[in-house]
C-alpha cells in the first residue's frame, strides 16, 4: 500500500500469480475489490468512492482492512457476507458455493428514500453500492463504453440512415460512466460536445483518450463542433461548465444539436449534481453545511435541465434519457411533461435483452495485457461470423485504454457466453493465459435489475416495478455456484427506484471451475430471456425455443 500526494492510500491490485489468499476465487474477490479502489480505475478512492454519485466498494476504511484480512484467511468452503460494505460473518458452506455473498443499500419499501438513507449513512450503517461498485466487478469506464457505443449506433441507425457522422451530440456529465460518451459517439463518427462542472474529470477523460479536448466557452464549443460536424469528423469536446446553465444559453443563442442526452448524476441531487451559479468548492461547502437547501437548488436546476432537453427535442433534436432518473426528479419539480422523451433501454436496448445480451466482461489477474489480447485472437476466431462483435474486438483494442487490471467489455448473449466462458476456462487450464480470468458483468442486465424508469421502462405487459426478478437472478446464480453474488437497491436511478443483482464468476482453469460456469453462465442470461417471455416480448420466445430453455408457461 502506497500513500498519495495528499497523504490518503493508494490501492492497487496485487498481480502475478502469487496468492495472497488460500484459493484463486478469494483472491479474485480480493484483487477485483482492490481494483475497484484503483485510482487508475475509481473516481475518488481516498473516499473508497468508485463511481456513479456515491458508489462505494467498502463502508469504510476499518471495513475495507477488515474485507481483506478476512478474505486472506477465507477458506475454499467457506463464505463470507457482506452487508452495505461492512463484513459480517463468515459460515462454513461449501467449496462450489460463493466465497462472498453481498447485500448493499436494502431498504425495507416504504423507507426507501434519499432522506432515510442519508440519515442511516450519517449514522455509519448503510452504504451506496451503485451497481459494479459495490458488487467489486467495476473496471473503469470501458465497463459501460460498448453499451453507450451500441445505444448511439442504434440510436444512429433508427434516425440518422446508420451512423453519426455530420452530427453533433449533446450530453453533461464525463464522470466514471458519463466519461465513456464522448468516445462512443466518436466511435460512431460523430461530434460530441460534453458538459462538464468539474475540470479534473475532463482531464482524466483526455488522459485516457476519451475525449479528444478541453473548452471553456460555448462559442469556442459551438465553432468547433460545428466546422467538424460540417468536414464529416469524428470530434469530441469537453465543455467547461454547468449544464443547467449553458444548455439555456445554447438555446438563447439559436444552437439545436442533433441529440441530447445527459449523465450527470442526477439521480443523486445531494451527491451526484451540482446547482447552477455555483462552483464546486461552494457547492462541497453547502453540501455540508445545508444538505436540504443544496438538495433543493440541486432539483431546481434539474428542471431547468430537463425543461431545456425538451425544449430542443421540439426543435428537432432526437432527446433520450441516459438511465440517471433526471426526468423524475424534474417530474417532482413540476416539469409535466418530463417524460416526453424516451428512456434509453425502451428506445434502443431493449431487443438486445430478449436474447440475453449485455454487457459481459472479464479481467486478467495476471495484470498482463497480452491475457486480454489473446482472449480479444479467440473471440475474433470463435465468433467469426458475428460481424459487429469482430468490429467492436477491433475498435476496442486500437481505441480503449486499459485501466487498472486489464479488462475487455463485450455484449454477449445466452448460449455465447456460456461457450465463452468454457474457452476462457481451458485457456487457463493450458497455460495459454498466465493466470485465472474473472467474469463478471454489470448489474444494467438483460435478467438482473427492475428498474421502472430505466431497464424495465414500458415493458410490453406494463410489469416493470415487478422486483421479484433480480431477486430469483441472485437466488439461481447462487444455487448455480457463482463466486460472488451481490443484491442491491437504487444503482442507477437512486433510492425507491430500482432494485438489481450481480454476480462473478472466477475461470481458474479447474474442471469444477468449468461446471460452475457452464451453469452460471447459462442461468443468468438465461433469466433475461425468461424474464422478456414473461413480458411478451416474440423475440424472447424465439430465443427460449431456439435454445431449449424449459419456461413452463410459454405458449406456442
Ligand atoms: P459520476 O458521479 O462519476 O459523474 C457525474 C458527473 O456529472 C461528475 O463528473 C460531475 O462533476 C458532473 N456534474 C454534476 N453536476 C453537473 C452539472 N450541473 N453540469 C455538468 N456536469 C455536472 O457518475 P457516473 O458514474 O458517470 O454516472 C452518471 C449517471 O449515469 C448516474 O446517474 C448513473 O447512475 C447513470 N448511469 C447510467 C448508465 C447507463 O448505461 N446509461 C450506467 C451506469 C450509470
């Protein structure tokens, strides 16, 4: 353990094929927390806060030391839980259950408020998980890069004849999952303007090559993303600035972008969004000193936010909400008609869930790049005839910067990923790859999350406030031996309005690590596709029927 410049610890995960642990699953479960904590990796790990408003990986330090005593001395058959970020207890099980089962964020439905959590956080018991972060599978914003890629390239195909190029796109937010947008609109080839209060995230975006450069004034912005919108260049800007701000100045001065979006966090108005007029040192000061007064401001520049997204949506601009909740807290607001612009799962993702696809990844706990590289050889090989996911593998390999452990991203379907995941296996078990390989996924799943203003958004039987399915995801992941399972309330859209699970699953090349994932890696994506049968989607029927998956109730 290192110390920073400013005195705090510098986390980094240990490497090599060394075990500081008794097995190669508590070491992943150990490497993966350290890496989530990776300054290369996390948004403010001095406060162990990794991402997404106040996504923490431990509740504090004393948890965080304690985490990894406990999962050093960690037996093969013994689990330890976890309970918002503090360990708990550790229970003999046995060795093809979890070695860590976690629960973060849970509150009983009619507590579930920002104002109770806060005041339990306050009080030292409880703590905000996000998704990824306070499940330990968080790799940086390459986690969430392909997902914004396909929703802008879908999102290109339904309005803009199937790219971006010669238009601009309008966002807020380059945070740890904001931070990927302007590169997934380059990606697609178009021009991205991306405001952003806080400098040292557009720097950080630069540095790891998501974003092209920095402005400060939104002429300097305008003049530049329109010469390249004109020449048909891919550009992304990073705009110095308030949204709540200056998206009515661009509206004042005439400018209309092509798209409008916004991740900010918004779904945290005390944490995650700073109010207009103010700078963010006075904006930390007040969040001390009068939360309910900052919360206010915070909600009132929300509206002002989302009433300028609307007001370019009916001047042509194609708007979508990027899964933060910014139409909800403006709904309270008074903004009747916040929810005339789509949520972006209902606009563009939704099909990609009837077959079980999301946003798959693993890690190498080598620390070596070149495990990742030959993982990228046999997907190229294995999935040749899937063309956009050869094309993804390309662009991801000459456009992504790793950040902390090696990681790769790919949207994976039932069926693929479990022969995925046996390939990955033997890779390890040959010594082809020099240590074991972690996998994992984000909790924004086909399966795994109910999330009524984001991933369930207008399910087709109007099921979507239905929490009954990450609950089953989490309990079948379990029964079917994933390494780490995790159950979690308001990742994404805040508290009271989601609730998700995650889980990983360790390849360390052993055959019970192969049986383990062979289920695994069918039951979970295997939930998404029964959770859209269930819905009505068609789509999800033929992929049930297609793969023989048993859904009692299907008719056909
Ligand atoms: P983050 O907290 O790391 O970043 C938010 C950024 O917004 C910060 O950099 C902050 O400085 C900036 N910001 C705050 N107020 C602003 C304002 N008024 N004007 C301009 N910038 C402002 O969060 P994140 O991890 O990037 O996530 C962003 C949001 O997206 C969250 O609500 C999260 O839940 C949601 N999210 C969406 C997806 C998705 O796929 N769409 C996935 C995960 C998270």
């Amino acid at each position: 353990m290192k110390q920073s410049a400013n005195g705090s610890r510098v986390i980094k995960a240990p490497r090599g094929t060394t075990l500081q642990t008794k097995g190669w699953v508590q070491e992943a479960a150990l490497r993966m927390l350290m890496n989530n904590l990776d300054p290369e990796v996390a948004e403010h790990p001095d406060e162990l806060i990794v991402y997404g408003g106040i996504g923490k990986a431990a509740r504090n330090w004393e948890s965080f030391n304690r985490i990894v005593e406990t999962l050093q001395q960690l037996e093969e058959n013994e689990t330890l839980l976890v309970q918002s970020g503090k360990p708990v207890a550790v229970f003999r099980t046995h060795s093809d259950a979890p070695r860590v089962l976690l629960a973060n964020s849970n509150l009983v439905p009619a507590w579930a408020t920002w104002e109770k959590f806060h005041e339990l956080d306050r009080k030292g018991l409880i703590m905000y998980g996000q998704m990824t972060a306070g499940s330990w599978i968080y790799i940086g914003s390459q986690g969430i890069v392909q997902g914004t890629y396909e929703t802008f390239a879908e999102c290109a195909r339904q309005h803009f004849g199937g790219s971006l190029r010669g238009t601009i796109t309008l966002t807020a937010g380059l945070g740890g999952m904001g931070g990927a947008q302007p590169l997934a609109v380059t990606m697609n080839d178009g021009v991205c303007i991306a405001i952003e209060v806080d400098p040292t995230r557009i720097q950080k975006r630069i540095e790891t090559k998501y974003c092209d450069l920095m402005v400060d004034t939104i002429d300097e912005a305008i003049r530049l993303a329109s010469d390249a919108k004109h020449a048909g260049k891919a550009l992304s800007i990073g705009l110095l600035g308030n949204a709540a701000e200056l998206l009515p100045e661009m509206i004042r001065r005439g400018f209309i972008p092509d798209i409008v979006t916004d991740q900010t966090s918004a779904h945290d108005p005390l944490n995650g969004y700073l109010p207009a007029g103010m700078s963010l040192e006075e904006g930390k000061a007040m969040r001390q000193s009068d939360p309910p007064q900052f919360v206010a401001l915070a909600k009132a520049s929300i509206a002002v936010h989302v009433r300028a997204m609307l007001n370019m949506q009916q001047s042509g601009a194609i708007a979508f909400d990027y899964g933060n909740n910014i139409r909800e807290v403006a709904l309270h607001e008074g903004v009747a008609n916040a929810f005339d612009f789509p949520g972006f799962v209902p606009a563009y993702i939704r099909p990609q869930f009837c077959e079980g696809r999301g946003p798959f990844r693993w890690a190498a706990l080598s620390g070596d790049p070149h495990d990742i590289y030959k993982l990228d050889e046999a997907l190229l090989r294995e999935f040749a005839h899937n063309e956009p996911l050869c094309k993804w593998i390309s662009l991801a390999q000459e456009r992504i910067a790793f950040q902390g452990l090696p990681a790769r991203i790919c949207w994976l379907g039932y069926g693929d990923r479990a022969k995925f995941g046996k390939i990955i296996n033997d890779m390890v078990a040959s010594g082809e790859l020099s240590a074991p390989i972690v996998i994992g996924r984000d909790h924004l799943d086909a399966g795994s999350v109910a999330s009524p203003n984001r991933e369930t958004e207008a399910m087709k039987d109007g099921s979507d406030a239905i929490a009954d399915w990450p609950i089953l995801n989490a309990l079948v992941n379990t029964a079917s031996g994933a390494s780490w399972v995790s159950v979690h309330h308001g990742g994404g859209v805040g508290m009271g309005y989601s609730l998700h699970a995650g889980m990983v699953v360790v390849a360390d090349g052993t055959p019970e690590a192969a049986a383990r994932l062979e289920r695994v890696l069918t039951t979970d994506p295997g939930m998404g596709v029964v959770r859209h049968v269930d819905a009505g989607y068609e789509l999800a029927a033929e992929t049930a029927e297609k793969h023989g998956i048993h859904v009692p109730m299907m008719k056909r």
